[in-house]
C-alpha cells in the first residue's frame, strides 16, 4: 500500500498526525495552484485552508481506486472557482467567429524570463488568468474547463488565446525595458 494510502487508513481512524501528514504532502503543490488562480497569497492561503478543511471533512468519500492527489486537486480547483465567482470574475461570452485558429508564432524569438512570464501572468484580468492557469498548468481541456466555468468551449479558447497574446505584449515590453 502506497504511503499516501496508508496515512488516509490513518486520517479516517481519525489520527491526528496523519491529517498533518497528508497537509503537509500535498499543501505546498495545492497552494501553488491556489496562488496561480486567485492571484493573492492571502487569497491563496485561505482557499486552500478551506480546501483542505473539505479533504479531512470527506476522505471518507474518496473511494479506494481513486488517486488522492487528482481527488484533492479537484477539490481545491473546485474552491479556486467558486473563490472567483465570489469576487464576480467575468469571463466575456464570445461567438463561434470569435474563436478562430492561432496564428503560428516564432516563441523563439523572445528572449522570455521566468519571472518575466510569471509577471505578465500576474497582471492578466481574472478571467483570462484563470482559463491559461486550468488549462497549462492544471491541464483539463478546453472542453472541461467551460463545464467547470459554465461558459462555451469557443469562449474558453478565445478566453485562452487573448490571454496568451496578452502575456506575449507584456513580455516583449518587459523584455524591451531591460
């Protein structure tokens, strides 16, 4: 039995090291993605507390075959969205037109800094955050990202590339700057 598997046996006898345990396995990477959507620590640290205060409520649920992390994962993205609609993040409805194809762009042609794309991710509105952040860094497609946001596919892919075309202006004039 996987060491994860073995402190959830621990967490549901209700042993109070093993739920320090599993925070502690799992709390740095699901912060990480808190940080990415909500674009606050502060922000981040009490989604994530109220995230993980879901986890211990119903590891009870987590059936035997599923994976623990894609199960937090999820409902820590799930806190993150519902986080969002709080704050009223908009997500700009779009027609089929609106979503056409991605021009071919030469990336390499951009002399791009970690920080600097870090940066520019940080200062895209919300909306455009949250769609890059789900589908780069949390992978779900384009597909389940407009069922988790309850917008069209084609508004997610024309949410996706505005904010991508929003981070390479950002970059290039951060990268102009140095």
């Amino acid at each position: 039995m996987p060491v994860t598997d073995q402190i959830v046996v621990r967490c549901r006898k209700g042993d109070v090291r093993a739920f320090h345990e599993l925070y502690e396995a799992y709390a740095r990477a699901m912060y990480n993605i808190c940080l990415r959507m909500t674009g606050h620590a502060a922000d981040a640290e009490d989604v994530l507390q109220e995230a993980f205060l879901q986890v211990f409520k119903n590891l009870d649920k987590l059936s035997s075959d599923s994976s623990i992390t894609a199960w937090i994962k999820r409902i820590v993205v799930n806190h993150c969205l519902s986080y969002l609609r709080k704050k009223k993040v908009y997500f700009e409805e779009v027609g089929e037109t609106d979503a056409a194809e991605e021009a071919a762009v030469d990336e390499g042609a951009y002399a791009l800094t970690v920080s600097a794309v870090k940066e520019a991710i940080g200062q895209l509105p919300h909306g455009y955050r949250t769609v890059l952040n789900l589908y780069i860094f949390e992978e779900y497609s384009h597909r389940e990202i407009a069922e988790m946001l309850g917008i069209t596919e084609s508004t997610v892919k024309t949410q996706f590339m505005r904010a991508k075309e929003k981070v390479r202006q950002l970059v290039k004039l951060k990268t102009k700057e140095v």
